[in-house]
C-alpha cells in the first residue's frame, strides 16, 4: 500500500510540474493579453491542485495535509475571481481581443 501511495504522489507531482512548465511555455506562445491569462488561470489551478495533492500524498495524515488542503481551496477560489477581475479590468481599460482586431483590420 505504501508503495503505491508513494508511486501515485510523484505520478501527481511530475503530472503537476509538467502542466505547469507547458503553461510558461504557452504564455510565451499566446497571440494576446486575454488568451495568456486564460491559459495562466486554468494552468495555475491544474498544476497547483496535482502538485498540491502529490505533497498530500506524501504528508499522509497529519496537520501539514490540512494546510496544503486550506491552501488548495483557497487556489481554487480565489483564482477563477482574480482572473475575472483581471479581465474585466483588462476591458474597462480598452485592451482589444485578437479576434476583434482581425475583423476590424480586414475591413476595407
């Protein structure tokens, strides 16, 4: 049992560090300001959650399982509402989508 525990704890953890490094990669390969944060927001929370679930995987049952847990929801709420207030941030200020320069650029 514990060699699965631990198995399924690096299975989450390398799962967790590699969704993360093809995120920084998508950032860098994102046309424009609204794709990049949709793809920051779903990563974060992705590559946290299997990252943070591997380390409870690791702690087993002790206080260090229900802080990563505490840590874990806060992720999961507070990113969706920070990436919502970002974007509409982003509007209120005028940054344009890709696909709303596309159109207009390709108007006579």
């Amino acid at each position: 049992m514990n060699f699965f525990i631990t198995s399924v704890s690096w299975i989450s953890l390398v799962l967790g560090g590699i969704f993360c490094i093809v995120g920084a990669i998508g950032l860098l390969r994102m046309p424009d300001f609204y794709t990049r944060m949709h793809a920051a927001s779903v990563i974060e929370t992705l590559g946290a959650g299997l990252v943070l679930l591997g380390l409870m995987l690791q702690a087993g049952l002790t206080l260090v399982t229900v802080k990563l847990l505490m840590l874990g929801l806060l992720i999961l709420f507070v990113s969706p509402t920070a990436t919502h207030a970002l974007a509409r941030a982003a509007m209120v200020r005028g940054v344009r989508h890709l696909a709303v320069e596309e159109k207009s650029s390709s108007k006579p």
